[in-house]
C-alpha cells in the first residue's frame, strides 16, 4: 500500500523541477514547459487529497485546470509566433523593449 | 514489497526523470517529448489513485491536443538549441534560482508531510465510477463548467487574432 | 485456479486474440487484398507470381523488408528517428483495448468481461490513446532532417487533429442514447433488431464517422501528406525496410483500430440481430473435440469472429475508396474537416440529443 504522503512528495519534486526550469532557461517555450509541468503536480496533488479525504471535488478541480491550461497554451503560444514574427527570437533576454 | 509499491515507484521515477530532462535539456523539441513522457507516468499515477475519467482526459487534452500544440510551435519557428556559448543563466541568477528552489521545497515538504496521512482505505467500483463526477459537474459544479466553455471561446478568439499575419501596408485589406 | 488468475488469464488471452488477428491475419491479409484489390478494379492483374493468386506476396515482402539496408540518415535525430515508428504502432495497438469481442461469458464459474479493458471511460480512452498516433508524424518529419518530411508531417499532424473533433462529436452523438461511455453497452443498446443498429438512426453522424475514420488514417482521399506523387512520400519519405515496414503496419492498424470502432458503434459489434451468441457457443461445445472449451470461450469466439468478419468488411471499404476517388487538395481537406464535418457533426450531437430527450431513442 502506498501511502499518500508520496504522491504529494513526488507533486511537490515535480513543481519545484518547474520552477527550476521556469526561473532558470532562456528559452521562452522551455519556460512554457516548465510551467505546464508545474500545472501538473498541482494536478497530482489535488487528485491525492481527493483521494485522501473521499471526496470527488478534487477530481472536479482538476478538470477546471485542465481545461484552463489548455487555453492558457493557446493564447501563451500565439503570443510567442506574434513575438517571433516581430524579433525573429524567442529568448526571453532579448525581448527588453519594456526595460527600463 | 507489494505490487502496488512496485509500481508507483516505476511510475514516479519516469515522471521525475523525464521532468529532469524537460527542465536541463537545451533542444526544446527533446523537453516537449520528455514532457510527453511525464504527464502520460502522471496518468498512470491518476489511475492509481482512483481517478480513471481524470487519467484518460489528461492524455486526451494534455499530450494529445497541448503538447501537439508546443510541438506544432517549435517546428513552424524552427526553433534552434539554446547554444552552449553562451550559458543559459548568470551565476547570480542560478544561485537565486537554487536558494529559492530549496526554500520552495522544504515548505512544501514541511506541509506535505504533516498532511499527507497514511494509507487511505482501499477502492470500491462505486467510487471509481464516472456517474459520481458527472453528477457533481453537472449539478453543484454547473457555472464554472459553462464559464469554461466561454474561457475557451475567448482563448480561441484570442490565438487566431494573435496569430494571424498582419497585412503588409494599410492600403492592403484583408 | 484462483478467481485472479483467472482473470489475468482471460485479459492475457483477450490481448492475444486480438493481436493474432491483427497481426496474423489482418495486415498480410490487408497487403494482398490492397494489392489485388487495386488491380481489380484497375483492370490489370496484379501480383500473380508467388503462390496461387499471388497469396505469398505479403511472405515476399516481409522477406524484402527484412533484408533491405535501413540507413539513418546523417544529420537524423537519432533518438527520435528510431522512436517514430515504434510509436506508430504503439498508438494504434493500444486502441483495440477497449473494443468489446464478446458479451460477458462464465469461465470456471467466473465472469469474464469481453474487453481487454474493463474501464468505465471505455472510449475516451480509445480516443485519447489513438490522438498519441500525432507524435508518430511529428517525430517522423522533425527527426528526418529534410523539408520535404517536415512539410508532409506538419500537414498530416494538422489534418489528424482538425479531423479528430468531428469524429469525437459523432461518438459523443452514438453515447448520449446509451447514457454510459462503455462500449459493452453501446452494443447492448443495439442488439435488439437490426434497425437499432446506430447507423439507421444517426445516419448523418455515421456519415461525418465515415469520412473523418479516412482522415485521420491519412488514407485517401486524405493522403496527401504521404502521397507518392505530391511530396516524395512525405513524413516517411527518409524511412525505408524494416522501418517503413513498421509505419505501413502501423497504418493498417490504425485503419483496423477505426474499423473496429465503426463496427461496435453504428453496426451492433459481435452482435447480430436474433443471433444469441452464448446459445451458439453452448451448442458449439456440444461437438465431440470441443467440448473442453466451454460453452463460455466459443461463445465469446463466436462474438470474436463475428466482429472480426465486420471489421474486414469495413477493410474492403477502404480500399475500395481509396483506389475510386481523387485525392483532396490540402486547404480543400481543412475546409472540408472544419467548414462542412463539423457544423454536420453538432448538427448531429443536437438532433440525437432532442431525440433522445423526447424519448424517441
């Protein structure tokens, strides 16, 4: 029997892992990466709760993000081919026309 | 050690192993496909704890619809590996990154630890069945389902005006 | 035996059955009928050389695929290149998961269901691990380092997934009468007469299911990404032997996974109207030689071979199509998927769900 409290470590591995790869790459689609993969051990921690405490609302909630980040990925990566189209690059350390 | 051990742990060491690749690997199509490899291990994780409808929607709409999209990305602006010359983060920057990253998970550990309780009791079919979501999505849960099918008009309106080509003069028209 | 190993038992030799069908029979049956069938109706005669009617050909292509040169080309991706068309037949394998063989039969005292896969998300997870086949093309096109690869894979990905919607809405159209995702019991809903067959009823949305199953096994009138005169052989175009053979197998797969799905769908699966399945198989073990099996395991080989028998039906269709019509011009196929199969395909989900509703289905 594998007792919750791992699922929630492996989530809380897996969001870090995100945040690492979202603060640290210089590619703006890798940092999209990073952060889908943190959307997902919320996703794994919310189910684990659910199962823990019985109840199917977790399982709901989850469904809401999902359909959220799918929508957040289109509109992130639309935004990233209008970027393109206008710098001819993706890294985020050139894109400084708002910098002080 | 019972199957069941055996098995998370085969499945947890893919998620994170694959997430290690999608966070350190400079070509961006590697991360997207080792991402893949991670939210299909976190749907068989779904499936363990009980949430078949959840496992399989995530296959469906992440890997098969999301990742399809990155992908689809990726190719069209033929985007080149983070070059090894110059290094992805300065040192200041990886060391924040770090420092931040330990703060991040010991919380998370510290919380994680005291809430997680043992092992819950085992499964019935019932539980497991679909009827008992459709019925709280379709009743208690009605207004955020519709509010997401109007989030997912807007996004879909927001990518095609993004995305599309804007035309080369004013005197041009569409 | 215990209860549990039986069932791993029955689910082990379910998969097996369905993989002895596929790969014992379907695919080398698949190529000479393609073969034949295109000479048919070609008026030319086809391979006739090995065997009677040229029966050992798909031996002689094994044999060619087995000993050809399979080289990787210099500047490939070495790891994806390889990976592509291992994945091209993982994704539709895994299909035939869930596709009913058989009512639920008694082994030993014990039920057994007829699906591999006795879930109760039954086709959505069809439909999930079936829009996995996306990443065969993707990594196929991307790893091959060509542009002509990259081309042919970005526009059979796009084709695959704008076609996908229209054949998910024509399969929620055939769940909302039945009420439940398994598949079991959507051929329950039909085994009544043959007029509840879902064809007669949800005629339009078996049309949508028609055409969309052909998009999205890129077979024609969709193949233009991979069509011999248009972009060399588009994404598989750097892949050869054993490799090809993989892509080629995994096609028919994809083609018999879809077919499978037509037939549980709109054409009763293993049921045939005023046919009780068990009856026959109770009367099969009877005969001296066979009464070891019981009257359980015939009865679900009944059921089996007669899903099977819709589903080659369904094959002849395809190939028949494919050697009749034009192929479709790219922005005319993405017109067609969106502009014209999806309005018919919600078009369709309301109808069915007003009539539903009114008590009608």
């Amino acid at each position: 029997m594998v007792p919750i409290s791992w699922y929630l470590l492996l989530a809380a591995a897996l969001f870090v892992l995100g945040t690492i790869g979202a603060l640290t790459r210089r590619n703006g689609i890798a940092i999209f990466l990073s952060i889908e993969l943190m959307l997902n051990a919320v996703n794994l921690a919310l189910v684990a709760y659910s199962r823990q405490l019985g109840d199917p609302t977790g399982q709901i909630v989850v469904f809401f993000v999902l359909a959220v980040a799918a929508a957040e990925a289109a509109v992130g990566l639309a935004l990233f081919i209008a970027i393109y189209r206008h710098g001819r690059t993706i890294d985020v350390n050139r894109m400084n026309l708002m910098r002080w | 050690m019972s199957l069941e051990v055996l098995v998370f742990a085969l499945f947890a060491a893919l998620a994170l192993g694959s997430a290690l690749v999608v966070v350190l690997h400079r070509n961006p199509v590697v991360s997207t496909m080792s991402l893949v490899v991670t939210l299909v291990a976190l749907a068989a994780l779904f499936v363990m704890l009980g949430a078949p409808f959840i496992a399989a929607l995530q296959i469906l709409i992440y890997t098969g619809a999301i990742v399809v999209l990155f992908l689809f990305v990726l190719m069209l602006l033929n985007v080149q590996r983070e070059s090894a010359a110059t290094p992805s983060a300065g040192r200041g920057q990886l060391w924040g990154t770090l420092i931040v990253a330990c703060a991040f998970a010991g919380t998370l550990v510290i919380l994680f630890w005291r809430s997680g309780a043992g092992v819950p009791a085992p499964l019935t079919a019932a539980e497991v069945a679909l009827p008992v979501i459709a019925r709280l999505l379709f009743s208690q849960y009605m207004l955020p389902f519709e509010i997401i099918g109007l989030l997912l008009l807007a996004a879909v309106v927001a990518a095609t005006v993004l995305a599309r080509k804007v035309p080369a003069s004013p005197e041009e028209g569409d | 035996m215990s209860p549990q190993q039986i069932e791993i038992a029955a689910t082990a030799a379910k998969m097996l059955v369905w993989i002895g069908f596929l790969v014992g029979a379907l695919t080398p049956v698949m190529v000479w009928v393609e073969r034949r069938g295109s000479a048919l109706i070609q008026d030319r005669p086809g391979p006739n050389r090995l065997g009677p009617f040229g029966l050992f050909q798909p031996v002689a292509d094994v044999v060619k695929f087995m000993f050809k040169e399979s080289p990787v080309p210099a500047a490939a991706d070495p790891f994806l290149y390889r990976l592509a068309p291992v994945l091209a037949l993982v994704a539709p394998l895994s299909t035939y998961l869930v596709i009913p063989l058989a009512p639920r039969f008694v082994v030993a005292g014990q039920p057994i269901a007829g699906v591999a896969a006795d879930v109760d998300t039954g086709v959505l997870l069809l439909l999930a691990l079936s829009s996995l086949g996306v990443y065969s093309l993707v990594m196929a096109g991307y790893a091959s380092n060509n542009k002509y690869s990259m081309l042919g894979s970005v526009r059979a990905s796009a084709q695959m997934i704008s076609y996908e919607l229209a054949l998910t809405l024509s399969v929620v159209a055939v769940l909302v009468p039945v009420g439940s995702l398994r598949l079991d019991e959507v051929v329950a809903h039909q085994q009544t007469s043959l007029l509840h067959w879902n064809v007669f009823p949800q005629a339009i949305g078996f049309l949508v299911f028609l055409v969309a199953m052909f998009a999205e096994t890129n077979r024609l009138p969709f193949d233009l990404p991979e069509a011999e005169s248009e972009l060399v052989a588009g994404y598989h175009t750097e892949y050869s032997a054993m490799r090809f053979a993989l892509f080629f197998m995994g096609e028919y797969m994809a083609m018999g996974g879809l077919s499978a799905l037509c037939a549980t769908l709109y054409f009763g699966g293993w049921s045939l109207p005023g046919v009780d399945v068990m009856a026959v198989g109770a009367w099969l073990a009877g005969l001296p030689g066979l009464g070891w099996l019981g009257g359980g395991i015939l009865g679900a080989l009944v059921g089996a071979l007669i899903l099977f028998a819709k589903v080659v039906v369904m094959m002849l269709v395809y190939v028949w199509v494919r050697w009749t019509f034009p192929r479709f011009r790219f922005d005319q196929l993405m017109r067609l998927g969106w502009k014209v199969l999806l309005p018919l395909a919600l078009l369709n989900l309301v109808l069915v769900a007003a009539l539903t509703v009114g008590g009608v289905l």
